[in-house]
C-alpha cells in the first residue's frame, strides 16, 4: 500500500519503520488525512503477520509540530455551521471530533504490536502523544529535540491523552508543571521524568528503536498491566495531598483565572488518576470539547497560532514583488538597539556592517554581540565554532563606504530628527540604487523622515522592541510614498531574522506605542486619583498582562516619557496631553531625578542584587490616598483592558491598522496585552461590541472621555458586527466566532 505523506518498509527481522515525510511542507503537521492514513498503517500492520512490530520516525530535521492549523479551522467552522442547524447535534459532532486523535493513539496503544517512537528533533503537541502511546519512544541526543505539550498556550490544552499518559509516567507535580506551562524538555529531562526511554546519539536512533523491538518490548502500555501503580502513588496519598489543594491556588496566582484551558489540565489530572484509563480519556475528551467553546480557546488559537502563522509567512507582502534574497544589510547606530538589530541579522546568517562615529563606538556596538554570544555559548545553547561563524559575519566600522553593496539599510540612531537627517544624506549618497532604507523609529513619523530622502518609494520604517534578540514582533511601517518593493523587502527581512511581522501605515507613535502609552497613561489617572500603587500594578496583572504599568513605565524610562509628551505638546499642541500627566512626570524626572530602572529609581526601587525590586514608598505621598476598600479591583482590570483596546479600535478607524489580525497579534507580542484575551480587537469581538461599546460609555462617564466609543465602534455595535466580520481576513474560520 502508498501513502501520501509516509512510507513503510518492513526489514528481514520484521520490523516496520514508518517514516512520516509530508510532501511540500517544511515540518510535519497533523491534517485530517495524515491520520486517515495513520488508521490505515496501524490496520495494515496488524493484518500482516510478517510485521513484528513498528518503529515511527519523521523523515525531516523535526518530527512534528503537532496539529494543522486548517484542522483547527475546519473545527470551528463546523462547530458554528452545527449550532446553527441543532444546537445539541452540534457539540455531541464536536465532541467526537475531538476525540479523534485521542482514540487513534489509543488504537496504537492497544494493537497489540510493539510501537516504538523515535524522536529526532521537535515534538510537540499531538506528536508527543503519539510518541507516548507508543509503547517504546528513543530520542537524538540534540539540541534540536524539543519535547513539550504546548497547548495551553494558545488556550487548550492537552487532549489526545496527555492529561493522562504523563502523570502515569511521571510524577504529577512535574507533569503539571510541564502542561501547565507548556514548556519544552529536552531529550535528557524527558528521560528523567520517564517520559522518554533511551536517549541515543542521532546516527543510532533508528537502529535503538528496532533493537528495543528485537529485545522483546511489550506491546501494552503499564496502565493496561494489571497492579499498575501512579507514579508517586496517585491522589490519595500524603503527597497528593499537599499537591492537589495547593495547585489551584497556585495556578490562580500565576493566571489570576483568566485561562479555563489550564485549570482544566488540573481537573483533568485529579479525575483522570482515579479512574480506569479509558474513562480517563472519556473525562479528557468532555473537559477538551468543553474549552473549545470558550472565547479564550478560539481567540487564542486565532491570534497565536493561526494569525501568527499567517503574518510570519507574509500574509501582508505585495502579490507580485519577487522574493529576496539579502544578500548584505547595513546598521547605522552601534548603540544598544543597533547593535542588538546587527547580532539578530549575523544570527540569521547575514553579513551586516555596523556603523558608528567612529571606530571605537563601532566595536563597542559589536561587543554586544560577542556578550551575546559568550553568553549562549555559556547556556549551552551555542557551540564555540557557531558563535565564532556568527561574529565573523559583523563588520564594525565607521566607514559609510562599505554600505556600498547593501540590499537594506537599518538606521537605528538617536531619536532626533537632524542627527536621522544626516544620517540619511550620507547613507543615500553610498548605497546602491536598489537598496532599501530601514528607519527603526519608535515615535518620529515615517512620512516626515522620508522628506529627506532622495528616494521616498525606498524609504519604510522597522521598528524593533527590546530587547531585539527576545522581542518577537517587528513594526513595519508605510509613509505615504514607500512603495510595495520596499515593503515586500523588509518583510523578507523580518521574516529572515524569524520574527513575526505587523504592516501599520504612518502614525506618531505607530501602532504598539500608541496602546502602551494608554496602558501607562491609566495608571497615571489612577495615581492621582488617589489608587494605591500596589493596587494598580496588581489589578493590571489580574486583568492579564505580564507587567504592571508602572513597572513598565520604569523599564522604558520615565524620562522617555517625558520626552515623548514633550514632542507630542510641541507638535499637537498644549492639549495633546493631560497637564496632570506632564506634572507628574516632570516632578518624577526634574525634581526626584527618578528616571526608571536606568538610574535605579523609578516608580520602584532598584536595590543591589540578590534583592528583588519593590514599589518606590514615596508614591503614596504624591497624592491623597484612596482605602483600599474604596477601590474595585474588577474596575481597574476593565479600564487597563478596556483603554488599551479603544486605541487600537482608534488605529483601526484612522486607517492605521487594516488588518485586525495585525492590531491582535501586534498587541500581544508587542507588549504583552492580555493574551487570554486573543488581542485587543479580540478582546472587543469576544465580548460583543455592543457590550464593549455600553462598558465604554458607562466607563467615559466616571472616568472621563477618553473612554468614550468612536464613531466606528457605535456603528458597529448598531449593525451588530465584529472586527473580524467587517474587514474578515480569515472567511471560513469568522463564521465561528
């Protein structure tokens, strides 16, 4: 028999390998048809008496990524179609959807043939459970195998029986942990949490695979052996005890309950441990079946995993402009962010210049690189002859002369619109006729640095986030004159350095700092209102994202902010910012010389390490203090979220943003906004934009007009729309939501 996506050849002993090699697809992925002919591999394996057992293994560098984002589609494009028709049909069709995967690994597991599983790179997802129900799993020693069940990140979990296979095989605190966070193992931690048998050198993984069949693997799986024990003795033991009460609590300190699919891991491990394993994995599949009719589940999978996809693959590049291949790119500035912007390039395999003043501050840019490296190199994480490669492929130098073969240019100097000026003039003056000029600018406007220079259509902003070898999101930015080339060239770029791309048109402030500032500018209305610091920074965590305002405000420096209110009340004018605010900032920078972590004195104190941060006392002298049993904690949430997603709803009305896929995933990995949530425009739809618009309007009205809806939102909420419904990037999966 030919499968499409696998081959099976059956050696002398009688061992069939499996090799999982999808055609045209860079990673193997789970579709609808791969485990159709999955089915049709364990049936036919079984029926021949010549197989003595089966060695799974993936033909590429990874083994799998886990499910296809089209079978996510597809489930909530019939979920929707369903419910339309019978409401009660609708989640039973679901629910057996789901449960899919899970009873075809659970076929595997019962075949009664040996299945051994090896791992030569990522395995994640679905994959890792296959591998589990496996009844032998061999991993590469490599850097490259990454283990993990990352599901509770884009707002499921685990559910083709991994809420019950790794508690079975390690023990439950470790397995929560690892689901719960959905972290990655390496081939030698999943070995010592039992999840992994072997872990051979790559070149012997296949022939460690058939010898465990040669040596007499069983064919059942220890929860099928009869007097099969929990690891650590399941619930009901002493150390269960302190485990299992204590985790919810901890879960919620570190969620604030604000993601079902994680809570439900918990539920499933206490329920499942009790109970014979198949209803274990009926419990599974309801709990699965369950989470996916949550908002959190189809945001969350739309945003982080659909979109994110989609945008990194260059949803947004012109049709039409042939790829490029950057063969040179320039950094002008060595300072922090464009010697950061030199390393990303150099990590992705392209030589870069670095430019500076002079000679000097040039290789003090390129020493960050070499600390980077030293670093990786240190972890492990890099080998000395790789880090060398990347090093050799940065160029410092203060001669503008070497940019003479360049494709794209990254000017990353000093936030000023003279020094950018002739910055341009002398970059322009050396670089081919072709290349592209990259402003990374963070607030001056796109169009107004274009006016200099001599070739407008070439001209587009990239704005990195630091810091840049973290940071996951690019801001490309179009002035009124750049041109599809020019944009079809930064995407490669972007995409090149891996990073995930957001295409906002001209702006001050563009589109992630326009929503910070409005994150940061709440908890300035909530200092003077008199809400105890402590309050504001953990209310802004409740409602979901990863740092307070304050804290955050600390990281970019305060005294950026006063720069920025500064530009913008010279710009705009005396009403482009809240007297109120200004004064706040200017006693914190002029009189208090508090100017962030930088100086270590912010709206926290930095004290000496191995002391932890803590929020400045002096705070509550500033204004008259609110008790704290005056203040509501749910208020607080709902005016960060709700701030913040006005904004973007704003960015969206003017034109900024055209693409909401863009105003989510940018929100998300810009600055952390409320992941649970799907991202800003998400976090409108998910909720109704008519209950948005009412929560607005009843907010604008304690709490002053910056809260009220706009125009947009209003109509939309009359017509009963969303913002995937409206500008509908994604067809077939907006009818779900």
């Amino acid at each position: 028999m030919t499968y499409t996506n696998f081959t099976v050849e059956t050696d002398a002993d009688g061992i069939a390998l499996v090799t999982w090699d999808m055609p045209e697809k860079s990673m193997n992925v789970f579709t609808v048809e791969v485990m159709d002919e999955i089915e049709k591999i364990v049936d036919a394996t079984v029926a021949d008496e010549a197989v003595k057992g089966v060695v799974f293994t993936s033909g590429k560098s990874s083994f799998s990524g886990g499910a296809d984002l089209t079978m996510i589609k597809s489930m909530f494009s019939m979920l929707a179609e369903e419910k339309a028709k019978d409401p009660q049909s609708a989640v039973q069709k679901l629910f057996d959807a789901a449960g899919r995967m899970s009873w075809l690994w659970r076929k595997i597991e019962t075949n009664g043939k040996p299945w051994v599983s090896a791992i030569n790179g990522t395995c994640m997802g679905g994959a890792f459970e296959l591998s589990l129900a496996c009844h032998g799993r061999v991993a590469a020693n490599s850097k490259s195998v990454k283990i993990a069940l990352p599901e509770v990140k884009v707002g499921i979990f685990p559910g083709a029986g991994g809420t019950q296979r790794v508690p079975r095989l390690a023990n439950a605190q470790d397995a929560l942990q690892m689901m719960t966070t959905g972290q990655s193992l390496t081939a030698q931690r999943a070995k010592a949490m039992g999840l992994v048998h072997q872990v051979v050198e790559p070149d012997q993984l296949i022939a460690a695979a058939k010898q465990m069949i040669k040596d007499g693997l069983k064919p059942v799986a220890p929860w099928d052996e009869k007097g099969f024990k929990v690891p650590g003795g399941g619930v009901w033991t002493p150390a269960a005890a302190q485990l299992f009460p204590a985790a919810p609590a901890i879960l919620r300190r570190e969620t604030a309950g604000n993601y079902p699919g994680a809570l439900a891991i918990l539920k499933c491990v206490y329920e499942g441990l009790q109970l014979p394993f198949d209803t274990a994995l009926k419990v599974e599949q309801r709990y699965f079946t369950q989470i996916l009719q949550t908002t959190e589940a189809f945001s969350m999978i739309r945003s982080l995993f659909v979109s994110m996809q989609e945008l990194g693959k260059g949803a947004r590049r012109p049709a039409g402009v042939p790829k490029t291949e950057i063969r040179k790119v320039g950094v002008v500035g060595a300072g922090f962010m464009g010697a950061s912007i030199a390393y990303v390039t150099a990590a992705a395999g392209i030589p870069v210049v670095l430019i500076d003043r002079d000679q000097e501050a040039a290789d003090k840019g390129k020493a960050h690189s070499e600390k980077l490296v030293s670093d990786q190199v240190g972890r492990g994480r890099m080998t000395k002859e790789d880090g060398e490669k990347l090093l050799a492929l940065v160029t410092p130098t203060p001669d503008y002369s070497t940019l003479s073969d360049v494709d794209l240019v990254v000017e990353a100097v000093f936030e000023d619109r003279a020094v950018k000026k002739a910055v341009i003039e002398q970059v322009e003056a050396v670089i081919p006729e072709t290349a592209i000029f990259a402003s990374n600018t963070s607030t001056l406007p796109i169009t107004g640095l274009a006016e200099n220079s001599k070739r407008p259509e070439q001209f587009i902003g990239v704005h990195f986030f630091s810091p840049v070898e973290k940071m996951m999101l690019t801001e490309v930015i179009l002035g009124e004159k750049s041109g599809g080339k020019a944009l079809a060239i930064a995407l490669d770029f972007v995409g090149k350095i891996k990073k995930t791309p957001i295409v906002v048109n001209d702006t001050r402030g563009f589109f992630v700092n326009r929503c910070v500032f409005r994150y940061i500018n709440e908890a300035y209305d909530m200092l003077a209102e008199g809400v105890p610091a402590t309050m504001i920074e953990n209310a802004a965590k409740m409602a979901g994202m990863p740092v307070g305002p304050l804290s955050l405000n600390d990281e970019v420096a305060v005294d950026l902010s006063q720069k920025i209110m500064k530009a913008s009340i010279a710009d705009l004018g005396p009403n482009a910012v809240k007297p109120e605010h200004m004064a706040l900032i200017d006693k914190m920078v002029d009189v208090l010389d508090r100017r962030g972590r930088k100086n270590g004195k912010g709206f926290y104190e930095y004290p000496a390490k191995p002391a932890k941060k803590f929020l400045w006392p002096g705070l509550k002298d500033l204004y008259p203090q609110k008790p704290a049993s005056e203040v509501e904690v749910n208020v607080l949430k709902q005016r960060f979220l709700v701030t913040i997603a006005l904004e973007a709803a704003r960015t969206v009305e003017e034109g900024i943003v055209t693409d909401p896929r863009e105003a989510d995933v940018g929100s998300i990995l810009g600055f952390g906004f409320a992941p649970y949530t799907g991202g800003t425009l998400s976090y409108i739809d998910g909720m109704g934009v008519k209950t948005f618009v009412d929560l607005a309007e009843k907010l604008a009205a304690q709490y002053g007009d910056h809260f009220k809806p706009t125009p947009l939102l209003k109509e939309m909420a009359a017509n009963g729309e969303t913002f995937y419904g409206r500008f509908d990037p994604y067809g077939d999966v907006e009818k779900a939501a």
